[in-house]
C-alpha cells in the first residue's frame, strides 16, 4: 500500500501517526485509571499512604511500559495502532527484538516531554520517521 511518504512505500504519512498517538492518549486515561489511580486510591483511603512524587512518577512509567511493551511484542500494535492499521517492525521488517521495543519506549519520553522534539524530528528525517524509532531501529508501518 503506498503513502505519501513515496510511491510503493509502506510507510504511513505523519498526520496519520499522529492522529493514531492522539487516540492512543486517550486510551491511556483508561489504563492509568484502571492501574495507577485505583491502586493509590485504595491505599490512601485504605491505609492514609500517599506516594511520594518520584514513586508515583516510576508508578506510571512502569504501567505505561508494560502496556506498551506487551502489545508492541505481542502484535506490534497497540489498540490505537490496530484503529489506524498501523504496526511497529524492525528497520528489517521483523518483528523487533526486547531490547529494541525497550530503547524505544525509554526514549520515546523525552522525545514527547522535550516539547516534541522527537516527533517534530520527522519532518527532517528522510523516511518521516520519529526520533525514538530512529535510534530504537524500529519504525511504523501499515499492517500487512
């Protein structure tokens, strides 16, 4: 299937990438109500615990990366990618490797939190790839 990305590519354009990750942040509301709000509820009203900032941060990023982790290992989709008919390979279009799908998850956060660095990276790139998939090796295309 071609995109605008170039004749013949599989390649998914930028505004679908996006629009795809804007969906999958609103899925995550679900998920961090479900694994991280629910468990810190339960332990202030149950026990008066509150976490400290810096555990409540580590809380949500071992929530989101187990969520992230398992899907993109699984099928190389998360929910929203499956919507989107997109799916997340190796540069070699294999399936990719722990380490991979782990580099990319860790540097996928300061491509986001660094005011977008790292997807506004993909109007450079030669390929429209973002900034984490382009040092994780990995990158984003239709679903065959």
């Amino acid at each position: 299937m071609a995109s605008k990305d170039g004749p013949g590519s599989d390649l998914p354009g930028i505004r679908r990438r996006l629009a795809s990750l804007l969906y999958e942040s609103l899925l995550q509301l679900g998920v961090l109500s479900v694994a991280f709000l629910v468990p810190n509820l339960v332990l202030g009203m149950a026990f008066g615990v509150a976490l400290p900032g810096p555990l409540l941060l580590l809380h949500i990023f071992i929530v989101l990366g187990v969520y992230f982790l398992w899907y993109w290992r699984r099928s190389g989709q998360t929910l929203a990618m499956q919507t989107w008919k997109l799916q997340l390979r190796s540069i070699n279009g294999q399936k990719p490797s722990w380490r991979q799908l782990a580099l990319r998850y860790v540097l996928a956060w300061p491509s986001f939190l660094l005011y977008g660095a790292g997807l506004v990276w993909a109007l450079f790139d030669r390929d429209r790839q973002f900034l984490h998939d382009r040092l994780a090796g990995t990158r984003i295309v239709f679903r065959r």
